[in-house]
C-alpha cells in the first residue's frame, strides 16, 4: 500500500512537471523557408546570439539543389502573438543568423561556440534581430531566407 502511493505521487509530479510537453496546445511551430536562388547546391545552418554567446540551433538535415526550397519549423513553448518575436523572447536571444555554405558547418546542434563558422565553404551569413519579425503574421506569413 505504500509503495503504490509513493509510485502514485512520483507519477502526478512527472505528468504535472512534463505537461508542457504533452500539451500540444502549449507549444508552438514557427515556419521557415530557405530558398536556393543561385546555380549551386547550398547547406545551411542556425545559430543564435545572446550575451556574448553563440550557439548551434540548426544544422540543415539535407542539401538544397540550385532553384530549390526546402521548408522546415523550429519547436518552442508557445508564445503570444508573433511567434517569431517570441521565440527571440522566451529562446532569451539577441541575433538570430543562417549560415550559408557549399558543405555542413562542422558544428553540433546545441553546442555554443565562441565565434560564428567562418571559412572558404561559408558562401554568405546573414544576421536577424527580433525588430526584423514584427511586421509578420504567424498564421499566414513564412519566413524566407534566400541565397544569394
């Protein structure tokens, strides 16, 4: 009898801790597209800024062919109106970059590095701050980030 109601209390506290993340209605999904506009074949990868520290958000899974689009979203707790200025408040972010390269940056998704991928195969980077997401719509609008 007691042993059960020990299991019972460790199992409340875990779905009461975890609910967050069983509850679909508390997260949010913010839609990108990357766009390939040149005539090469082009990786890409996230990297996001805050105080003096840089971190590995995204390594793109798979190369984008010349005059391609891959699509794809990031996974947060939900946020209130524009998910993209959320995420830079909830995430605690300053500077949101993509790096554009000919191969995947030799980084680890999640590992924080003291200076942005830099190099012969980093073909361009580009720098977002949260005032560049205000005017977006989260319902409707998907944010772009084409090469070149």
């Amino acid at each position: 009898m007691k042993n059960t109601f020990i299991i019972t209390i460790i199992v409340a506290f875990f779905l009461v801790s975890c609910e967050k993340f069983f509850d679909p209605e508390k997260r949010s999904y913010i839609h990108y597209q990357v766009i390939n506009s040149s005539h090469r074949i082009i990786e890409y990868s996230f990297f996001t800024y805050n105080h003096g520290e840089i971190a590995c958000l995204r390594i793109g899974g798979s190369p984008i062919s010349p005059s391609d689009t891959l699509h794809g979203g990031l996974d947060f707790f939900k946020g209130r109106n524009n998910y993209w200025t959320d995420y830079f408040e909830i995430s605690k972010i300053d500077t949101f970059y993509v790096v554009i390269s000919t191969v995947p940056i030799e980084a680890k998704e999640g590992q924080k590095y003291d200076a942005l991928p830099n190099g012969a195969n980093v073909l361009k980077t580009y720098k977002y701050t949260k005032e560049n997401f205000y005017d977006m719509n989260p319902t409707t609008d998907i944010v772009t980030f084409e090469y070149p």
